[in-house]
C-alpha cells in the first residue's frame, strides 16, 4: 500500500502508530460439522482398542506434511488494522474471524522409516492422499 502512494513503509507504520492503529491477528475456527468430529472419536477408541502389536509385527513409522499453496500461510495476510477507539469485539466478525475451508490446495510431502531404511520422498499429486493401496503396494515397498 506504501508503494501506491509512494510513501516509505516506515513512513506508513509512523503515521499508523501516531493515529492509535492498532494491529490484531485473525483468530482461526475450524470448520467441521458435529458428525465428523463423533466420527473421529470413534474411530481413535476403536483404534485404541483394537490395536495389539505382535512379535511378527514391523513397525513403520512414516509422516507427511502439507504445503499450503495459498497465500492464507503468509503472516502478513493474517490481521487487519483498528483504531485504539475501536473494541475488536464490536467488529462485526467477517473481520476479525476468517473462515478457512477444510480442503485447500496444498502439496503432500511423505516419508517413511523402518528397521529396514527409509523411503523415498512421495510428492503426492494434487487432490489426492496416500491411499491404503499407495501405501503398502508403492512406497513400503521402496524402504
């Protein structure tokens, strides 16, 4: 915004500090329905329960993270600017509240580690996960 005005940045943050501005980070709210969240909670006790290792059983520890590939990682576009006179509760909540839908596009990075080495990275294409079958048939065998 400095830029379009031809104004310094520090310039800008100067005269927003003078005139009592001040900056609040958006709060985020996931957004899930009841069902899913029961759902969920179910299915971690049955996990819970059912689950009795061996001593044939191989352990295989593997983790995937997700690259957000829009700009709602980006810090800066997470705020928004009052003044002082201002309560950011009497803010109407479209403002100081952004919803974040469940599925964004993002990039899925995955790895797995076992006694017998590691695999490779798996670069999950768009729009997809890592399945039961990419699991087993694909990617353990790579370890």
């Amino acid at each position: 915004m400095a830029r379009k005005f031809d104004f310094s940045q520090s310039y800008v943050r100067k005269i927003i500090k003078e005139n009592g501005v001040i900056y609040h980070k958006c709060k985020r709210v996931p957004d899930s329905k009841p069902e899913q969240e029961l759902r969920a909670k179910s299915r971690c006790l049955k996990l819970r329960r059912d689950f009795s290792p061996s001593s044939t059983t191989h352990i295989v520890m593997d983790d995937e993270s997700y690259f957000g590939l829009n700009d709602d990682n980006i810090n800066v576009n997470k705020g928004y600017y009052i003044s002082e006179s201002l309560s950011a509760k009497s803010l109407n909540p479209r403002i100081s509240y952004t919803r974040k839908s469940k599925y964004q596009p993002k990039l899925l990075i995955w790895l797995a580690i076992s006694k017998e080495g590691i695999s490779e990275p798996y670069f999950c294409p768009r729009n997809l996960s890592v399945t039961g079958e990419i699991y087993r048939n694909q990617r353990i065998k790579s370890i």
